[in-house]
C-alpha cells in the first residue's frame, strides 16, 4: 500500500512584502518632497520680499509685486544688514526713482547756469543719459589737441564743477574719450593712453579742491570706441574728442547673507538714509 504523499500548501502571498517595501519606499519619497516644498516656500517668500522692495525702489510696477497671501507670515527680513551700493540705470526702459530724477534735474540745471558761457560757446553739454547726468567738456575749450593736461585758464570752472558736485550724494566717473584718428607723439602711443591720461588728470584736479571724497570718483579712458558723432566729418570729431562727467545715481542692495541663506537680499533707497 502507498504512502500517500506530504501535501505542500503554496505561499501566494509572498508578493505583500515586496508591495510593503515598495509602499515604504514610496512614503519615504513623498517625505522628502514634502520637506523640500516647505524649504523652497521659505525661500519663495525671501525672495519675492526682496524682488518687490526692489520693484518699490526704483519705481518699477508700484502697484505690482505684492507678496501672495499664503508668504505673508513669513518673517520680515532685517534692516540692520549690512549694505553695498548698485548702481541704477536711467534710460527710457527702466525709470529713476522719483527723488533721484528730482536731485539730477537740479543738478542739471544749476550745471546749465554755472557752465552758461561755455555751453553759449559750444564747448559744453549737459544732458541726461542712460547712466546719469552727463556733463561733457569738448576738447577745443578745455584741452590742447594731444595733450592730457587742462589749459589753464580753463581751471577756475574746473573747480568751480567740483565744488558744485561735492555738494551732491551722487559719484561721479571721468570718461576720457578721443576721434578715431590714431595718435603718435612723445608722451601718448595710442588713443588709450591718451583718454585715459586726461580722464585721470581732471580726477586728481577734482581730488585737489577736497570737494569730493575720493571713494565717491573714477576714472577711465575709452579711446574712439563710443563716439557720440560720426568720425567721417571734421565736426564730428571734434565733438568726440571729450571728458564726459557722469553723475551716477545710487542705491543699495544687501548682498550680505545671514546664515547662509542668499535669499536674504533687501534693497534700500540712498535717498533714505
């Protein structure tokens, strides 16, 4: 007679476990992602804030960026950071804020007053540009052609527009400009050496009258490379052989950190200060 056979009964459950692990895994995954949205919702908020004290500051969208409802609870960023200046853009895309077209209009204006027979004679403009004031010194009323130093007589206004300035909160970059026609004499090889020479001789006469701290000038030189005239007429270059002065308009930005988090950026107005 036989044995009759053990009867194995098969497992088909096995399958849960592989499933539990996967749905652990998977409860794990949206953890994270939960963890991360809530960080990244922080930093929105820090952000946004930050973008629409910027917006307010250079009058951009005055009605525009205001932060949603649900990043309003997050707290304010503080004032007491320390800060460091930008520089804004004035230009038809972008609008200076309302004080700092106001302070360079009468800057304008007392310029136009001050510089009134050389602007008469054609040998000074003064006009808004894309960065700021421009007061622009033709080399035929200031300068010898070839020469880096200012003629003499043309000192007195020199520091007469120092002085002037020196009263102003805005600083203030000497650019140095020359035609296309290359130079070649005893004291200037290029065009280069030359813009950047009377650039840097009308800095240190501005230095010397103690108007203007010297954190607050600079100097450059340009060369023929931004003409504001055609260089194919006598005219032409002569009006591109200049010293421009431009007043730049200032505001500040917060560019320190705390904690490490680069979202902490606020902005300030210099005209708050």
């Amino acid at each position: 007679m036989r044995r009759p056979r053990p009867h194995h009964n098969e497992n088909r459950e096995r399958w849960l476990v592989s499933y539990a692990d996967f749905i652990t895994l998977l409860f794990a995954f949206f953890v994270v992602l939960y963890a991360s949205s809530k960080a990244d919702q922080k930093k929105q908020a820090q952000v946004a804030q930050a973008i629409d004290s910027a917006f307010h500051s250079l009058g951009i969208f005055p009605e525009a960026g205001r932060l949603p409802n649900n990043l309003k609870n997050v707290s304010a960023i503080s004032k007491d950071d320390p800060i460091s200046p930008m520089t804004i853009v004035m230009g038809e895309d972008v609008l200076a804020p309302a004080q700092v077209k106001q302070d360079l209009d009468q800057v304008q204006k007392h310029m136009q007053q001050l510089l009134a027979d050389q602007i008469a004679q054609h040998t000074v403009s003064v006009q808004m540009g894309k960065d700021g004031l421009v007061i622009s010194l033709r080399e035929a009323g200031f300068f010898t052609s070839g020469s880096a130093a200012p003629e003499a007589q043309t000192l007195p206004i020199l520091r007469q527009v120092a002085e002037a300035l020196g009263k102003t909160r805005y600083d203030l970059r000497i650019e140095g400009h020359t035609d296309n026609i290359p130079i070649h004499n005893a004291e200037f090889d290029s065009n280069w050496e030359l813009s950047s020479a009377r650039a840097t001789r009308l800095a240190r006469i501005f230095l010397s009258t103690g108007a203007i701290p010297p954190s607050r000038i600079s100097a450059s030189g340009y060369a023929e490379f931004h003409p504001v005239a055609p260089n194919d007429t006598a005219a032409g270059r002569a009006q591109n052989r200049r010293v421009d002065l431009v007043i730049l308009p200032q505001t500040k930005v917060n560019l320190a950190m705390p904690d490490g988090d680069e979202s902490k950026a606020t902005w300030h107005r210099i005209t708050d200060e």
